[in-house]
C-alpha cells in the first residue's frame, strides 16, 4: 500500500501547481482522500476532502475557490488544482487514505515566493 505525491515546486504568487496523489495497492476510489499541507513551524491542516462513494468535495476556508480537488478513478490518482497561490501556502503538501484504515503520503513541497 502506497501514496505517493507529486508535482510540487516552486511558484510566484498568483501562479498555479497541480499536485497529483498516485496510489497502489489499494482502490482509491473506496476511500475518502484528503489533501493537508505542513507549513515550517506549524501543526498539519486539512485542505480539501473527497469522500468515497458520492465523492462530496469539501475544503478549507483559506483556498475555498482558489483550490479544486478531483479524483480519476481510471488512473487511481487523486489531484489538487492550485490556482491564485499566496505565499502563505507555502508548505509540504500531504495526501491522505482513510477508510477506518488510514494511510499517508511522504509529501511534496509547495514553495510560493518572488
């Protein structure tokens, strides 16, 4: 079982990233998946959720309308379009498996800077 993240970098503000989450050895489409991020210094957030089943999308109020995450079942892949970036979401960005049975990525990180 494994996720793995990608498609971090460095960006300028007002740039856009789209962070892909790569899963095998499960069938990410029965879990619900969330996005978190870590900046240096503080404690793990919750981003944006997808739910298995009806697949209900919520997120956090610091990107509600900047960010969007979808899932593409064909290619058990969950993504993280990230649009109008600031440089407070800066940080490592973490996805997340949950279905009772929780597993995590090892990140990737999101650099937001001139």
């Amino acid at each position: 079982v494994q996720l793995v993240e990608s498609g971090g970098g460095l960006v300028q503000p007002g740039g856009s990233l789209r962070l892909s989450c790569a899963a095998s050895g499960f069938t990410l489409s029965l879990y619900t998946m969330r996005w978190y991020r870590q900046a240096s210094g503080k404690e793990r957030e919750w981003v944006a959720i997808i739910t298995s089943g009806s697949g209900a999308i919520y997120y956090a109020d610091s990107v509600k309308g900047r960010f969007t995450i979808s899932r593409d079942n064909a290619k058990n892949t969950v993504y993280l379009q990230m649009n109008s970036l600031k440089p407070e979401d800066t940080a490592v960005y973490y996805c997340n498996a949950d279905r009772g049975s929780v597993y995590w990525g090892r990140g990737t990180q999101v650099t937001v800077s001139s």
